[in-house]
C-alpha cells in the first residue's frame, strides 16, 4: 500500500515545491581584478537572502552585486585593495588576525561562497605559508589559498533569528519565498493510509538509530548516534 510522504511528492517538482527564483535579485560576485572602486547605488530586500543586497556601480559603468554588511550605505564607495576598510574585497593574506570577514571564496576566483547569510561572518586566526587559517561560526577552522578574496565586515541583519516570528501566516509567506513547504505536519500525526508513522493514539516513533556492528543493507540511518533529534538554536 503507498504512502503519500512528502519527500516523494517533492521529486516532480511542482509549483508548491518550487521556490520562485525569477524574483531574485541575481548572484553575488566579485570582478576579477583588484584595485578598482566602485559606488554603493541602492541597498535592497533580496526575497531569497537572509541578509539584504547591494549593488555596486564601477567606473566602468559595470554594475554587481555585493552582500551589504553592517555600517554600509547608499554612496560609500567599495575598494578592491589593501585598505582594511567595512565593505572591501581583499586577498585574505593581506588581511590582519582577527578581522571579521564574509563572502569568502573557496578557491581563488570562485566569487563569495562561505558566510554569506545575515550576522554570519569568519574571522582571520593565522597563516601558515601561503595558507590562511578562518574560522567560521561553528567553530571550525579551515585553511584556504591566501589569494582567495574576502569583504570585511558582517552581513547586515544579525539580529534577524532573535526576532519571534508572532503569527503562523508571517512564517508561511518567508518559506513560500524560498519554496520550503510550511506547515508542515508531523507523520505521527497523520492516519495510517499518509504516512508510516501514523495510525497511534500515544504517538510511539520508531527509532532511527542503528547498531554500529549491524550488517551490511541493514547499517543505515543513524549509526551509533550520541543524540537524537534536531539541535535546538541555530
């Protein structure tokens, strides 16, 4: 008997799942040379960001669009330089131990990749060669190429997840921009004929952790966890 679960809905790809990417503002990027400024033209709601859009006019006339971080505003000018400065693009190897960083890159010339969500921001720990030790937000140190680029700073909008959402219809609509499906009820909740959980008045869950030492086809899930559950905060 089938079971209508909504991770096998979600494979056609309807309209319910879709997230409308046509409203979106476009990509973030950094141009491929250095020393150039650019103007800071307009700061913007992006429906499919956390953390809101600037858009950056070089003397080229040649416009892209940047993650405004915190301090920024309309008129200021954006360097791509040495000087440690809110809103610059520098290599990470001309960056100082201890800055807060974003739109970092993985590799040089990927464009911003890492920290780019609102209050989310890597700090500058060591370097080691031509490596740059970064940690990021959880806690986690990497080492990347020091030609790789970075803005200096924090993505404005930081205090985005203290707020309380209030009403279910204000979360409802946030989800619908980025095509996440919202309400979403639980399979113990549902009937029998919906879901593989339903059906039980005191809601049991079967569980989903595995023996380490179980055989092969059946080691699936979660294999010897600590914990269960979802991780409360962020």
């Amino acid at each position: 008997m089938g079971k209508r679960i909504i991770a096998r809905a979600r494979g056609k790809g309807g309209p319910r799942y879709r997230a409308p990417s046509h409203r979106y503002r476009g990509k973030f990027e950094y141009l491929p040379i250095m020393g150039i400024v650019g103007k800071v033209e307009d700061i913007l709601h992006d429906p499919g960001r956390s953390a809101p859009v600037a858009i950056v006019k070089f003397e080229d006339g040649k416009e892209v669009l940047h993650i405004a971080c915190e301090g920024l505003k309309v008129g200021d000018a954006i360097v791509y330089g040495e000087e440690v400065k809110i809103g610059n693009v520098l290599h990470l190897e001309k960056i100082p131990e201890g800055t807060k960083i974003f739109g970092i890159e993985t590799y040089p010339g990927s464009g911003p990749k890492l920290c780019r969500s609102s209050g989310s921001y890597g700090i500058v720990i060591g370097k080691v060669g031509e490596k740059v030790k970064v940690q990021f937000p959880s806690g986690k140190i990497v080492e990347l190429d020091g030609k790789c680029r970075a803005s200096i700073g924090v993505p404005a909008g930081g205090g985005r997840i203290e707020k309380p959402w209030i009403k279910a219809g204000k979360k409802y609509h946030a989800m619908h921009a980025r095509g996440k499906l919202f309400p979403r009820v639980k399979g113990v909740a549902m009937n029998p004929v919906d879901h593989p959980y339903g059906g039980k008045s005191h809601r049991p869950r079967p569980s989903k952790s595995v023996s380490r030492h179980a055989p092969p086809g059946a080691k699936v899930g979660s294999i010897s966890p600590k914990r269960l559950g979802k991780k409360k905060g962020r």
